[in-house]
C-alpha cells in the first residue's frame, strides 16, 4: 500500500471518528433537554388526566343530585296521589253497611295513583317501584270489592240489625277454613260447587272426580280429553297412591276424606241454623241466604265483607307508610343505621 493510500485512510478514519464524536457528544449534551422534556410531558399528561377525572366525578355528582331530585320529586308526587286515595276510600267505612256511596272520587283517585306509580317506576329502583304497586293494588281490589258487595252488604246490615253479627261470621268462618284451609287446591272449586248445592237442601253426594264452575254457571267435570291435553302436567295423570297398589290418577290421591266432607256438611248445617231466624223472620230472603255463604267461600281474605274491606283498602294506609320508608331510605342511605355486626 502506497503512502498515499495510507494517507488517505487515515484522513477518512479520522474525519469518521471526529463526527462519531460529535453525535455521541450532542447526545449527552442533549440527554438533560430530553429528560426535561418528557418529565414536563408526564407532568402535563398528569394534570390532564387529574383534570379529567376532577370532571368525571363532578359530572357523577351533577348526574346523582339530578337523579335524586327527580326521584324525590317523584316519590312526593306519589305520596300525594296515595293519600288522596286513602282519604276517599277511607269514606266508605265510615257507613260501609249502609247506601252504596258513590266510588267516582275513588276510581279517579286510584287512576292518578297509578300514573304517580308509573312516573316511580322510571325513577326506581325496584323496592320503590313495589312498594308503591301495593299500594295502588290495596286500593284497588278495596274500591272493587266494595262496588262488588252491595247486596251482600244489605244482607249483612239485616244481620247487624238482629244481632247476630258474630255468630253468623263464626258460622261462615267455619265453612270458609274447611274448604280453603284443609281441602287441597284442586277440589275447592268442586268443594265450592257442592256446599253451595247442599245449603239449597239438594241430596248431592260429594262429587268422585274434580269439577270446576265455567261460564255461564255451568259445572264441568274433568275429562280424559282435557288431562290429555295436559299430558304429564294433567290433574288425571297417573301417580303412585301413597299406600301403594296400581297407578291412579293424581286427584284421587289429595281426594279430601270423608271426615273432611262430614264437618262441612255439619258446618253448613250450622249455618243454615243461625239464618233460621232471620228467614222466619223476614229480614233476609233465602237468596240472600245463600248469597252471603258463597262471599264468605269465594273472598280472598275474610268471611265477611266489612273486614274483607279492612284486609283490602284498610291497608292503604300502612301500605303507604310503608311506601314512605322505604322511599327514605332510598334518599338519605346515610341516614339508616347500620346492621349490627354479628
């Protein structure tokens, strides 16, 4: 290699290193600017994130105070609704056995009840939502039951009136709690069907398969076609008798005994007995008789009317304060004691 060649790697190497240096040199120089840069990058981004949850959270609060403000709105406007409701259904107890009074201002009452229940419905949450439907609920099988009763009312008036209140309710309680207490769900209505004919004095014996009362007041028994349809959820599909031996059909297994069918023709018995004096005496008729046992057997609650009303509509106001707890503890969470540790 020449001294020219030589030469010129020599000027090349160097040239190479001197702008090697020079990088490597700007580099280190540049190292603090670059470390300040991204510390005030992360600061920035740091305070823009602090900010953005700062928002966030004022906008969860804007959001829960506009919530709780709608729901208390809401909720007072059904408070109102419900206790107008309380105050007209509250007038046919008053004289619930004498003139039917006139039920507008209640049926109008209980439609705005349930466009306030609606209205807490949107605002929730569920418990409110159900505790006010009771009371809307109460209120309406009240207002029902009252239209519903009036000559049943007139009859019991009759009652009230010869001072046998008691007795007659004990009679009717009696016949009541034997069909619907101990006599399985699927014979009461052919339990029904059958004391209703026994108190008319008809020598019926007590039905062999289950029958039910269809529209029109006629009595249909169970068919073969009907179970079929069913299929393995028919009342005459084939089970087991808890004794043993063959396969029977499912009713004939909760078949009430013959000691249960003995008390209720024995309670009807006693029934017609304390009526023997009121029909003697002209303050009732025989269809109000029998008109008065088959509310007793049919009522959802009670053997009379007046405290099947009290069970119904009386509840309108617990149902209410009930409404009204609830609603506080929804508002103010803060303000309920804690459950006690255990």
């Amino acid at each position: 290699m020449t001294a020219a060649w030589i030469s010129a790697f020599g000027a090349l190497g160097g040239v190479a290193f001197g702008t090697i240096t020079a990088i490597v040199a700007a580099r280190i120089q540049a190292r603090p600017a670059h470390r300040a840069a991204e510390a005030a990058h992360a600061q920035a981004e740091a305070a823009y994130r602090a900010a953005l949850d700062s928002a966030r959270e004022q906008i969860k609060g804007a959001a829960a105070q506009s919530t709780g403000s709608a729901r208390r709105q809401a909720y007072a406007a059904f408070i109102n609704e419900a206790h107008k409701l309380q105050l007209a259904v509250e007038k046919f107890d008053k004289d619930f056995y004498g003139p039917t009074v006139d039920t507008r201002e209640a049926r109008e009452a209980l439609d705005r009840v349930d466009k306030a229940a609606a209205l807490v419905l949107l605002e929730g949450p569920e418990e409110v939502t159900e505790a006010a439907w009771e009371v809307y609920n109460e209120g309406s099988a009240g207002v029902r039951d009252y239209e519903q009763s009036g000559d049943v009312r007139a009859s019991w008036a009759a009652v009230i009136e010869a001072g046998l209140e008691e007795e007659l309710h004990m009679a009717l309680t009696r016949v009541r709690h034997g069909l619907r207490d101990q006599m399985q769900r699927l014979w009461q209505a052919t339990g029904t069907n059958w004391i209703l004919e026994a108190a008319r004095g008809l020598e019926t014996p007590f039905p062999p398969v289950p029958t039910h009362r269809e529209y029109g007041g006629r009595t249909v028994a169970y068919s073969a076609a009907q179970e079929g349809r069913l299929g393995s959820f028919g009342a005459g599909r084939l089970v087991q008798p808890p004794g043993g031996g063959d396969p029977v059909p499912f009713y004939e297994t909760v078949r009430p005994p013959a000691e249960l069918i003995a008390r209720l023709l024995a309670n009807v018995e006693a029934y017609l007995w304390v009526c023997r004096p009121l029909l003697e005496s002209g303050a009732i008729t025989s269809d109000q008789m029998h008109g008065m046992l088959q509310y007793a057997l049919t009522a959802p609650h009670e053997a009379s009317p007046e405290r099947e009303f009290s069970r119904t509509a009386g509840d309108v106001g617990n149902d209410l304060l009930h409404f009204v707890d609830v609603a506080q503890r929804v508002l103010n969470p803060q303000e309920v004691d804690p459950e006690p540790s255990r």
